[in-house]
C-alpha cells in the first residue's frame, strides 16, 4: 500500500492553517493518482483562463511545494508517496472548492459511492481499528521518544513505515 497526501493552504494571515490529509491507496490506484490529479487540477476553477498563474506545476520531491508556490499565496498540493507531486496556486477559493476537491478526486478514483462517503459516520470502533493500522506510519509518537527524535529529523521514521507497510489486519 502506498499513500497520497493532499495539501491546501488557505486564508494565509487570516488565522488560518494548513489542512493536510494522508489517504493509504493500493498499489493500482496510487499508480493512477498523478493522472487523476492533473486532470482534475487543470480543470478546476472553471472560467479562470486570465489567471496569472499556470494551472498545474510539477513539484520535484527534492525540491518541495515550499520553493515550488510563492511564498503567502493559497495553493493545493498532493504528494505520492514520498515521491513527487503536483500543486496549483489558488486564486478564487470559492471556485476551489478547499477540502472538498481532494475528497472529490479521491472518491472517483476510487469508484466509491460519493453520498456514501459523505454520509458515513465514524465509530469509536472504526477509530480503533484505523489507530492500529495507521501505527506504521505513526511518525507523531516518536515525538514522545526522545531517543528517536533523531530518526525523525533524519526522516528515518517515515522510510522505515513506507518500506515496511501498513500493519496486516488481523482476522
């Protein structure tokens, strides 16, 4: 299994953050992600043919979003795996659509029921069950571990989960 993580900053110096999500893909799907995304990214924000800004940018894993989008302009990133990625400079965040356009990627990548995905509500059993999958990848509890501050900062933590894989569920 391999991920997606998807990036938007928005309302930057208006007391606003960053919203990340990190979605796990199988191998087939995280493979057509970057083709799902580009078309998607090229196609949002209808009407907006006079914007300044290119509507896709590459964005080299080496280089990063950071030295990729000018500094303070909203923009939407994902990233594959812990590869490269893609992002787009934000101009009207109401065209966007904000969270909801990587949701809505997603879903049709994934061929899920949108209304379905809207709807479901989470239980203190669903938690449970994605905390124990998720601990792989789980970089934050090292935080807790002063001895493995430095895997983090070397990024050690976050290869050995990618290498390793989510945690095989039990049956």
């Amino acid at each position: 299994s391999t991920q997606s993580t998807g990036e938007t900053a928005d309302n930057l110096g208006r007391g606003a953050h960053t919203a990340i999500e990190c979605v796990p893909m199988a191998p087939r799907d995280a493979s057509a992600a970057p083709a799902f995304f580009r078309k998607a990214l090229g196609e949002s924000e209808r009407g907006d043919e006079w914007s300044a800004h290119a509507k896709v940018l590459d964005v080299p894993a080496a280089r990063g979003v950071r030295h990729t989008v000018p500094e303070q302009f909203a923009y939407f990133h994902v990233q594959f795996a812990l590869g490269n990625g893609l992002a787009r400079v934000i101009d009207d965040r109401r065209a966007f659509g904000g969270a909801a356009f990587a949701r809505s990627v997603i879903v049709g990548l994934l061929e899920l029921d949108e209304h379905e995905v809207r709807t479901r509500r989470t239980t203190e059993a669903h938690v449970a069950t994605f905390k124990k999958r998720f601990a792989p990848y789980d970089w934050t509890a090292a935080l807790h571990d002063e001895s493995r501050l430095a895997d983090i900062n070397r990024g050690a933590v976050a290869r050995d989960a990618v290498r390793e894989g989510p945690a095989r569920p039990t049956t």
